[in-house]
C-alpha cells in the first residue's frame, strides 16, 4: 500500500491468550501504537509483571511489549484505537454445536466504541458466514455506524501452533481478507509489517474462513485414519511404528503418528463446519467418522492398556500406574479439551490406582485433577513398576532412559 504509516493505526489486540498475546508482541515489536486488551483482570496483572504462565512468548518480547505497549482490561483505555483485532476463543457447546458467545460478546464489546474509520478484524477460527452474517450486523447495530461506509471488517486467521518454537507467528504465511479493497490493501499492509513468510490475500472473507477450518479438518482426518491403522495393526501384532516407517519412504507418503486429539484447533473445528453443512442440508459422513474415530480414540487406548497389563500377567488391582503426560499435545502446556481428561476419569472409574505427572501443566491444573478425585504428582516418582505414556514430553527422556519396569505406550505398544 503506498503511503502506509504506522502512525495512523492504533491497534486493540481483543483476547491475549495464545493467539493475541504473540501478535500483540509482534506488533509492539516493530514499532506499532498498540493496546492488549483481555477481560480478565488476572490475566493482566500477570502480564504487566511480565509473566506469561502459557509460555506463549519470549521474556524477551513480553518486557518489549509491557514496556512499549498498553495492557488492560478497561474499556475505556481502548476507546482510541481505530483497529480492532478479536482473537477470542471459538469453543463448543457440550452438543458440540458451535458456541459462539465469546465471539458474540466481542462484536458487542467493540461495536459500542468503534467510530468513522474503524476497521475490525476477527482471527477467531469460525465457519464461513459467521463474519458476515453474524459479528458484523451486532457491529452495524451497536456501533449505529454503516457498513463498508463508516467502518469495514476483516478475517485473518490464526495460524499459530501452541509449543511450537520454530514455526512462530512472523515465520507463518498469513491469510488475509477483507469486506472491500480499500480495507484489503490496509490489512494487508498492517500483516506484511509484521510477517516475514508474506501474506496471501484470499477473494473473500468467506473463503479465508473456509481456508482455516479446512486446514484443520484435513489434519483431524488423516489422524484418524493413522488411528484406524494403529487398531487394526495392533490387532494383528504389526508395529504401527514399523509400518510408518517403511511407508513413509515413498515421498508423497503423509507422515503422521496415532495420539490422542484433543485442543482447541483440530477436536473442535470439524463440528464448526459440519454445523454449518448440515445448515445447507449437506452431510459431511468422512468429517463425521473422522471425528468419532478420534473422539473415542481414549477408550481405545484404555482397553489395550488393560489388555497388555493382563497379557504381562499383572494384577492392576495391587499396583499404582504412573501416567505420564496431559497436556493436549506433546512439549505444550495447553491443557485444553485434552483426551488424555476422558482417559484418566474412565480408569478412575473403573477403579485403576494411578498417578499422573506432567511437568508443564499449572497449580490450577492440579487442583481441578485433584477435585475429580485424580492423584496428581509434581517431581519424578521415586517408585513405580508401570508406567502409561499419554503424552511424551521431551522432560521425561532421562526418566524413561533410566526406568527398566513395565512400559505402555499406545503408540508404540512396548515393554522395556
């Protein structure tokens, strides 16, 4: 865009989790006038005391930001921007239909102090329309302004991989899109600022919000035929691992490992566009296996756990297992929507004596395992004769290097 000036925007991150908390970073990072705005009060006072129990970003990019930028959780304090950037969470409802509250409430939130000229910008994974036909016509009525003539919006959509420490934000190309080209140009202009990977600008909003549930749904269905594979050879006594191995020397081969999906991308956003297929009378059966195959992938691993233990002719009922992981994937601490939750309450259930140890999992964490009757340990234990991998963190090699008692791992099914 000619003539673009970093001084003629003033950015409101809405929602510093995950997802804001590294773009409000980057922003601050290279120079822009920005606000980090978040509901809770909590979640601010910790960042202002530059600590980010998420592990999100660099202690580095956080002082950078604490420093340079505004962080809040009144209103009022962002009343001057005149860029609104929503990264709130998109969730479920516990019928799995979307749950669109948060998304909703934002719209509102910022519909009630956006003026001539704003431009508001949703990073929230949804399904296609929900910008159009839903967040901006609650902006159109809070706000009293028109659209496409006193204020326009935006859809750019996260693409960030929680844990992941290589691939960050400025190193992944950004989607963009936008309600007209004269918005396009400045959204565009705003993320090529900031992301050294480039941007592509997709035709329409619609088609940048297709784009993201699509990434994720094609992950949730390739893993969940690694997990079809993985029952089926682990029925007939072949290494799932051996078999990816061999396979995976072809090149055009998908390289993928059965687990346990749960998070808030790959679990969730398959029901988002499946909600929105069966909406237009289409019905999505491959999303819809895919989705029961991963979804009760736990039960899987709890069953096969049982049988090995009984094929090692132990005796669950006069022996503690030690489970090792819970977060939702490996080397992060995002615990959110973890499978490994189902496992651990159905082996309570079945009266199981175990105790979990993760690492990276917070005091909060513990208490909410505690309260669902869930033994939960903090250092290495000193004593066990099973141990469960759910999830492999790299913090548990020196434990495993050096444990010669009984070992399941579902994806590798083996013993030491």
């Amino acid at each position: 865009m000619k003539n673009f000036n970093k001084a003629d925007y003033k950015i409101c991150i809405v929602g510093l989790g995950y997802v804001g908390l590294p773009l409000a970073a980057r922003f601050s990072l290279k120079g822009f006038n920005v606000t980090g705005f978040d509901i809770k009060e909590e979640r601010i006072n910790q960042l202002l005391n530059k600590t980010d129990i998420n592990n999100d970003i660099s202690d580095t990019n956080l002082e950078i930001l604490v420093n340079n930028s505004k962080l809040t959780s009144n209103i009022d304090e962002i009343k001057q921007s005149n860029i609104f950037i929503i990264t709130v969470p998109t969730p479920i409802n516990e019928d799995k239909t979307p749950d669109l509250e948060p998304i909703k409430a934002s719209s509102k939130l910022v519909g009630n102090i956006i003026k001539k000229g704003s431009i508001v910008i949703y990073e929230s994974t949804v399904y296609p329309g929900v910008t159009d036909e839903i967040c901006t016509p609650i902006l159109e009525e809070k706000s009293g302004l028109i659209f496409n003539k006193e204020f326009s919006t935006g859809y750019s959509p996260e693409r960030i991989v929680p844990g992941d420490k290589i691939n960050t934000i400025e190193k992944i190309k950004k989607v963009v899109s936008a309600s007209n080209e004269k918005t396009l140009e400045i959204i565009s202009s705003l993320y090529s600022s900031i992301i050294e990977a480039g941007i592509h600008e997709a035709p329409s909003i619609k088609v940048a919000e297709a784009a993201k549930v699509t990434e994720n749904i094609q992950r949730d269905v390739n893993i969940a035929l690694i997990n079809e594979m993985h029952q089926l050879f682990t029925s007939l006594d072949i290494p799932t691992k051996d078999v990816i191995e061999a396979a995976s020397t072809k090149w055009n081969f998908m390289k993928l490992s059965p687990g346990l999906v749960g998070g808030h991308c790959i679990s969730i956003d398959p029901y988002y566009l499946m909600h929105k297929s069966l909406m237009s009378g289409y019905t999505p059966n491959l999303m819809r296996t895919a989705r029961k195959i991963n979804d009760e992938m736990d039960q899987w691993v709890l069953n096969d756990f049982i049988n090995y233990i009984n094929s090692k002719n132990l005796d669950l009922s006069n022996t503690k297992v030690t489970v090792l992981g819970y977060t939702f994937k490996e080397n992060c601490s995002d615990t959110r929507n973890t499978k490994v939750k189902n496992l651990l309450i159905s082996m309570r259930n079945k009266n199981i004596k175990f105790q979990l140890w993760d690492p990276l999992i917070t005091e909060e964490d513990h208490l909410e395992l505690n309260k669902l009757g869930i033994e939960t340990i903090k250092l290495e234990p000193k004593e066990t004769n099973i141990v469960m991998i759910c999830v492999n963190h790299n913090q548990f090699n020196s434990f495993l290097e050096n444990y010669n008692g009984i070992l399941y791992d579902f994806k590798h099914r083996h013993s030491s």
